[in-house]
C-alpha cells in the first residue's frame, strides 16, 4: 500500500501507538522490552510513532526518545500535551486537562527533553479544556511552530465543530481519535470534516482495544488496572453480547486470507485515504501481524459486508463511561453511543 500524507510528510499507512508500553493495559512491559520492540517496529518499517506526555507520567516519551534518538531523521514523531499527570501535595499524581497557553508551552518543553529532539513533527492538543477557548491553545500551539519547536499541530478527542474553530486560526494537520468497525463515531461528521479541511485522520485503537482480533474471550482475566475494566463495552454482560459479532467477521477473515487483526485495520484504512491507523501493542508477533495488514485488498463486496456485520447499531454500549465522555468532545450517535 502507497505511503500517505501525515503532516506533510511521507508515512505508511499504519503507525504504532507505543501508549501500550508504559500505560493503561496493566503491568507494562520492562523498559528493555519497549525499547527492543521500539526497534523491531523500524525494522519491520514503521516510520510513525505516537507518544504522549500523559503515558506512563512521561515514562514513555523517554522510552520513545532513547529508542529512537539515533534515527531520529528517518521517522515522523508524534506526541501530545495538555493532558498530564500533576504531580499533588501529598506525593500522588493527578489526571489533569490543561490547555492554558502558558501550561502547552511547558508540556512541549518537557517532552522535547525527554523525546531528545529539537521538534516535534506533530504536536496534538490531547484533550479539550471546557476552561480555555481552544482558540487561545491552538494559538500558542502556533507560536511554537513559528518557533521550530513543532512541525505541525494536531488534535485529539474533539468534534468536527472545534476542528472547524482551531483550523481558523491556524491550519490543523491531524485529528486523533478511536476508529474501528465497533466505533464509527467519527463518520458521524469529523471524517468529512477532515478531508474537506487537507488534515489526516489518525485512527486509535483501531483493532477495538483487542476485541477485533479474536484474542480477547473472557473479561475477567483483564488486569486489574486494565482502562477497559471501566469501559461499558468490556463490562460482562455487554462483551458477552458483543463476542457474538465476531463469528462471520472471523469467516470473513479466512475468506479474505488474513487474520482477524489485518481485517479490521484494512477496513480502516479503506475508509479514505486520509486515515493512518497507529495500532499499539507490546507483543513483537501482533506487530508484524498488524503490519502485514498492509497487503490485504479488500474488494467492495468486502467492504460491504463488513459494514453490515459490526456497525453502531448492532454494538452493545458506548466506548466510555459518563464521565469519561464529559472529559471529550467527539459526536455520539442519537442513542448515546
């Protein structure tokens, strides 16, 4: 599959979120493991990588610039701020949203430092701050650009309306949020607001968070302090609803000749071909699986009947809980969903 647009650079259409290797699934793996499958992910091709200053309080940003200081001119580094762990008054760290202007222009300092690197090629506002007119963050986002500190700014988790009002004041490369078969929020407007605009769509957790890689059967084995524990759809009864998709997606797959995995994300990426997907993993095998995706055609029959097996309808509850979805600004479907 032909290279795509990604900040006015040439990237594959597939990336990897290295969100996984210090943050949200359980117990991360070691820092020498994140870092060899750093480097088994530039063997196998991987040019665009997507960190965070939130993952791991910051842990990832330096996995990521350790690991790829030394080829740092042969990749696109993308990383987000305005979304941290602050550190409080009696030694605990605490989620925080921030966009003040004056806040970002901290955030992109500290992850320059542990990135290792002059500039960001694609700096993304992760969450809106209902308390800062996004204008007043994408601003001083701009300023930094002027500055050489980014190459680009993206956003993350808003709606097609905020796109619209950030692009206004200065152009927006890439929006970021979660896309797969089992959530198509984004086709509801933000899609076509992005092609309409020249910004690419970055796709997360395009494998639905393991559900779409017929890997993930009983719920109850999830860690602990697994993010999907607290996510409706991963909630008992409703993924033992939702397992019961998979069958003819699996068939499908057979059909095809690729896996469950290297189904959906061609179905992503045959979505537009503004879209690069960044599925995250931490195991060396899923990362050349996923990258294998890269070969599959997908006929329109397949597309067809992809559509029909798993679409909002058919899914059993929203991707986040209530408050989680107070802290984002995406379009929900009529049902809530």
């Amino acid at each position: 599959m032909s290279q795509r647009t990604l900040a006015g650079r040439d990237v594959k259409p597939i990336g990897l979120g290295c969100m996984n290797l210090s943050h949200a699934y359980g117990a991360p793996p070691t820092a020498a493991q994140g870092q060899a499958l750093l480097q088994r992910a530039l063997e196998l091709g991987v040019d665009c990588f997507d960190t965070a200053a939130l993952y791991g309080g910051g842990a990832n940003e330096e996995l990521v610039g350790r690991a790829l200081a030394p080829v740092r001119d042969r990749i696109t580094l993308c990383s987000k701020g305005g979304l941290v762990m602050q550190p409080q008054a009696d030694g605990t760290r605490k989620r925080v949203i921030d966009g003040r202007p004056e806040a970002l222009r901290s955030h992109v300092e500290q992850s320059l430092a542990r990135l290792r690197t002059e500039r960001i090629d694609l700096y993304f506002l992760h969450r809106l701050d209902p308390k800062v007119p996004v204008e007043d963050s994408v601003g001083e986002l701009g300023r930094l650009v002027a500055a050489g500190k980014l190459g680009a700014i993206g956003l993350s988790e808003v709606s097609a309306a905020t796109l619209r009002r950030a692009h206004a004041v200065h152009p927006i490369a890439a929006l970021q949020t979660e896309y797969s078969l089992w959530t198509r929020n984004p086709e509801i407007a933000v899609l076509a607001a992005c092609r309409e605009l020249g910004a690419a769509f970055v796709a997360f957790s395009p494998l639905a968070r393991a559900f779409l890689t017929n890997t993930l059967h009983d719920v109850s084995a999830l860690p602990g302090k697994d993010i999907r524990r607290g996510m409706p759809r991963f909630a008992p009864a409703a993924y033992a609803a939702n397992l019961e998709l998979l069958p003819p997606f699996v068939a499908l797959a057979g059909e095809v000749g690729c896996t469950p995995a290297q189904l959906a994300l061609a179905w992503v990426l045959a979505q537009g071909e503004h879209i690069i997907a960044i599925p995250g993993t931490t195991d060396p095998a899923h990362l050349q699986e996923n990258m294998g995706a890269l070969q599959v055609r997908l006929e329109a029959g397949h597309l067809r009947r992809l559509d029909a097996m798993i679409d909002p309808a058919r899914v059993v509850g929203p991707r986040y809980s209530a408050a989680a979805q107070a802290d984002i600004d995406t379009e929900v479907f009529a049902d809530g969903r």
